[in-house]
C-alpha cells in the first residue's frame, strides 16, 4: 500500500497544480484547447493519489513493487503526451508562419508593381 | 518513359522551333546575400532568352541583393525574413502560379547554374515529354568536381530516390530544374522546407508526374560558399532520409486536371 504520506503530499501536488491551471486559463494566460492535456493530467494524478486502492492495482498490473512509483511512472507519461503535443503545435505554428511570409512577399510585391504602374 | 539523355545531347535548333517560345515562362532565381552575382545570373538568363521573365526571391538577405536585382531589370519578391531555400523557391512557384505561367524554371543566384543551358532544361517540358526536368551534373560531358563527402551522400541518395521512383535518377540533389504548370501547381501548394530537392522529385513522381534528368553542364559558384558544411551534412542526410522513409506511407492523389 501507498503509504499516506506520500498520498497526501501527491494529492496536494495535484490540486496546487490544478489551481494554477485553471488560475490561468481564467486569466487568459492560457486557452483552454492547451489546457486541456494538462488538466487531464492533473486529474488522473489526483484520482491515483487519492484513490490508494486502486493505484496499487494499478502497480501491481504492470509489475511495479512499489505502488507510489506508479504515481511517477504515470506523471512522466502525460508529461511526454503533452510535450510530443507541443511539438505537434510548434510544426502547425512554423507552417503557418512560412505560409503567412509567403503572402506577405507576394502582396508586397504586388502592391509596389501597382505603385509603379500608378506613378506611369 | 525512356531515359533521353542520347536525344537530349544534340544541339538544339532554334530556327523554326516555335513551340519553344510559345510558353509563358518564368525564371525562379531564390537569392541569399547574392549581392555580387545575382545581377550577372539575371543578364545572362536575359542574353539567353529575353522571354522569361525574371522573379528574384530574396530570402531575407542583409545586403543590397534585392537593389541589385530590381536594377537589373528583375520583379523582385522580398521574404520578411530568412525562410530557408524550401520557402523561398515554393514563393516562387506561387508567383508562377498566381501570374499564370506555364513553365518555370529554378536557377540558382550564385552562378552556379549556367543559364545556357536552360533552353536543352526546358526543352523535354514544352515539347511534353516530361512534366518535371532536372538538370544533372554526372551524365553530362563535363565532369563536375565536388567534395568526396558530399559526392559519397548524392551516391547515396541517388540510389534510394532511383529505389523509390523506379527510375534511374543520378542527381537528385540538383536545384536546377524546370516544371511545367502541373508541377508549379504542385510546388506551390507543397514544397519541402530545407533541404528540398530530394525531396521535391520523390514528392513529384509520387504525385505521378513525368520526371526527367537533363544532363548539363555546371559551374564552381561565382561567390559565397555552399550553405552544406559538414555538420549540417549529417543532419540533411539524416533529415532527409526520414522525409524520403516517411513518404513511404504517404498518399499522394495524382493531380486532378485543371477545370
């Protein structure tokens, strides 16, 4: 079993970080669609570090001996989910930004060849 | 399609070839801190044929390239900032597209693609033998000398892009190259970012377009110095190697027919 030292400093690890999330979003520091993965993550830990039960099922499914390194095993995975997330979004932000350069060029372009053609 | 490099050798006969200058064509010259030479690759593609015209893509050079562009007579299209040799020649292929040109051709702004040889690049694309041609400095007659390394990685990716396009192909490294208003659609929607040339033909073939190696002849650049030092080597190897593996799974619908 979880011994419940380690359930309640888990559990509060959890919720601070729940607060500053939702802290944030209500801010409008951060928006909800990247928040989401985070908040998911908040709640699963919370859920484990409460739900001593069932982290030790948990634990003992996948050959873990010692039940709160699930708890880890299990942070460092959503973790790696929101980061490979990340990655996905920088690749979608640096496409827009190559596609937004592109346009700005061209209409550049065309705007001082419209300018030119004026001037005549 | 066959390889044409034998057809392709004989001198081309300008007199009386009409269909040759009945295109609407268009020089893609991508340019990064050319200053010094880009004025001469724009003459000499002018000296060639005064029928293109000329759109210098100036990469977000710190010196005067873009000046000395517009004064030679180029429509100079000036990128923000530096977006790599992808996101400039894919400008390019947009003017190409947006004006209406039937046949672009991509030539490098620091000399190193000699512009009398544009009209045998082109050639196989008017006369529609080929939508893609890429000029190619190993089956020509004079040899051109590069680096071993770099030589050792073009033998390499030779023959996996020759592997994944069922073709021969022995220079898929080389940016200078010829489409036709197939390709310019297709480069101008999709174009690999850095490093693209090898890229490019596999994405090409992939999306069923005729690509034909030219062999011709080139030049050691006139100035500057090449933008693949080792380490970056490496990395292009590998980066590109995993586009090409990726591509593998890839699907690539056949262009649809222009309405």
């Amino acid at each position: 079993m979880t011994p419940l030292r380690v359930s309640i400093a888990a559990a509060l690890a959890a919720g601070l970080l729940l607060f500053v999330i939702i802290e944030l979003i209500r801010s409008r520091r951060l928006q909800e669609r990247y928040a989401l993965l985070w908040l998911l993550t908040c709640v699963v830990i919370l859920v484990f570090a409460v739900w001593r039960g069932a982290l030790s099922e948990l634990a003992g499914l996948v050959g873990i001996a010692y039940p709160p390194s699930a708890l880890f095993v299990l942070a460092a995975f959503f973790i790696l989910v929101v980061l490979l997330h990340y990655s996905t979004v920088i690749s979608d932000l640096s496409e827009r930004n190559l596609t937004l350069a592109q346009r700005i060029a061209l209409l550049e372009q065309q705007l001082r060849a419209l300018q030119k053609e004026r001037a005549d | 399609m066959a390889f044409l490099v034998a057809e392709l050798a004989q001198p081309i006969a300008r007199s009386g070839d009409q269909s040759l200058t009945a295109y609407k064509r268009l020089a893609i010259v991508p340019a990064l801190n050319e200053e010094a030479s880009v004025a001469a690759v724009i003459d000499e593609i002018r000296r060639v044929d005064q029928d293109f015209e000329i759109v210098v893509v100036d990469d977000g050079s710190t010196d005067g390239t873009a000046e000395a562009a517009a004064r030679a007579g180029a429509v100079v299209v000036r990128l923000p900032y530096n977006l790599g040799i992808g996101g400039a020649v894919q400008t390019g292929y947009q003017y190409a597209r947006d004006h209406g040109f039937e046949l672009a051709v991509q030539i490098d702004g620091d000399g190193q693609h000699d512009p009398s040889e544009l009209e045998r690049l082109i050639r196989p694309i008017v006369e529609g033998e080929a939508d893609l041609t890429v000029g190619t400095r190993f089956a020509g007659a004079r040899l051109y000398r590069s680096p071993f390394g770099r030589r050792i990685g073009i033998r390499l990716f030779a023959g996996v892009v020759s592997a994944m396009v069922r073709r021969r192909v022995t220079d898929p490294t080389s940016g200078f190259r010829a489409v036709n208003r197939r390709g310019i659609r297709l480069f101008a929607a999709d174009y690999p970012h850095d490093f693209p040339e090898v890229e490019s033909s596999v994405l090409a073939v992939r999306h069923r377009l005729r690509m034909l190696e030219v062999p011709v002849a080139m030049r050691e650049r006139a100035t500057g110095r090449s933008s693949i030092t080792t380490g970056r080597g490496i990395y292009y190897m590998i980066k590109v190697m995993l586009a090409l593996f990726i591509s593998l799974f890839r699907r690539y619908p056949p262009l649809e027919e222009e309405r």
